[in-house]
C-alpha cells in the first residue's frame, strides 16, 4: 500500500515539483495550500493529485485539515513543510504585523503542522518530516530579519526533533534552497536576475523547482533511513556551510 504524503504549499512554485515528484515515486499525495482557488483547481486538473485548504498558521486548522486528508488517504506518514510567505521590509520599518505573519506560518506553521501527526509516526514508528528552509535562515538577507528569523528557526526546529524522533523510526531532516526559478523569481526584471543575483551563483544558473523536489524524494525513502537532523544546502554554491 502506498505512503501517504501531505505538501504543504503544495500547489504552486517548489511545491507543486515536490507534490508532482512524490506522486511520481509511488506515493499518495495531499497537497494543502492557504488561498488561491484557482491555481489549486488548475493544479489538481492537471495532476490529479488531491488539493486541501487550509491555513498553516492556524493550529485548529491544521488539526481540521490533516484529520481530513488521513480520512480520505490514510496516515500521513511523510510531511513536507514547505508553505511560507514573505512580508519584506527594512527593519526600521517593519510592522509588528509583518513579523508576527511570518513568523506564524514560516516557523509556527512546523509546529501547527507536525504535532498532530508525531503521535500516529510514533506509534507505527515510521514518518519522514522534511522542511523547506532557505538560504536565507543561514546567511540572513537585508530586509527579511522575519523571513530570515524563521527560517532560521526552521533549521533548530529540525535538528530538536530529529533527536527526538531517531529512536522511533521517525527522520527529521531540512532543506535550504537558494534562488530556484519559480514564476515569483522570474518574475524579476531580467537586468535585476543577469547583473545581480545569477553572477553570485557559482554555477551560473537558477536552481529548478524539480532539483528540490529530487531531495525531497530521496529524504522521503527509506533509502535515507540513516540521514536525520541533516540540513541540505541546495544552492548552487552561493553559500557553503
């Protein structure tokens, strides 16, 4: 019988490649996403995988929105946390409501998410939990002390529960993308993209969607049974730990 996988953000951007490549490896698939009707309907049109709303930032909701999924699918046994927003600004500018909207679906959105599955990975002592982090949460970013705050702490989330979850068959592992070519980042003036951004990239090109989703596959596998607490930098060396 297959797995089942829950993406959050699973509709669009790195998440949609991770929903579509976890489906292509066997697994059954749910994909969660916040708000956007139409891209999810097109979505599952096109891939036939489930879509489900829900929003991350809200414990309740995520509660609702996984019992929904395990009632259709099965238990959830691998989780990728991949959903997250931006709210940029200069610190000294920066509202109380842009931090704290950041910082509720980027980091407390692991724990909203996480929890309600632990128990049922515990008790058949199996579960693959693997988060989408960024660059950014390791070298920090100008104008995203949120963004940057979170995903920090998405790496530290990472490393607590992988000590926990080791001895019960559960790996805990994260993932750091560096600048992949989503419809959000080519939407970036091509002079801005080829003058300041691709020339900090040592190999010279964007990352692709589906070489995240590729880690993501193999994290997921029993394969990389042995791998917990680990933190894979994806970056096309701009930024080497």
């Amino acid at each position: 019988m297959s797995r089942v996988a829950l993406v959050t953000g699973g509709t669009r951007g790195i998440g949609a490649a991770i929903s579509v490549a976890l489906k292509n490896a066997g697994y059954k698939v749910a994909a969660n996403y916040a708000g956007n009707d139409e891209a999810a309907k097109t979505f599952t049109a096109e891939t036939g995988i489930y879509a489900f709303k829900w929003d991350v930032s809200s414990y309740d909701a995520c509660v609702a929105g996984i019992a929904q999924v395990e009632a259709e699918l099965g238990p959830v046994e691998i989780l990728v946390n991949n959903a997250g927003i931006t709210r940029d600004a200069m610190f000294h500018k920066m509202t109380p409501d842009q931090w704290n909207a950041v910082i509720s679906t980027n980091l407390s959105g692991l724990f909203n998410m996480t929890h309600p599955v632990w128990s049922g990975m515990r008790d058949r002592s199996f579960g693959r939990i693997i988060s989408i982090s960024s660059i950014n949460g390791q070298k920090g970013q100008m104008g995203q002390a949120n963004y940057s705050a979170a995903k920090a702490g998405d790496i530290g989330f990472t490393k607590a529960l992988a000590q926990e979850g080791a001895a019960k068959g559960i790996t805990v592992n994260v993932i750091c993308p560096g600048y992949i070519g989503t419809e959000m980042v080519r939407a970036v003036p091509e002079k801005v993209l080829n003058e300041r951004i691709i020339p900090q990239i040592p190999v010279g090109r964007l990352g692709e969607p589906e070489e995240i989703a590729r880690c993501v596959v193999f994290l997921a596998s029993d394969d990389a049974g042995f791998i917990t607490g680990s933190t894979i930098t994806a970056n096309g060396g701009q930024y080497m730990v």
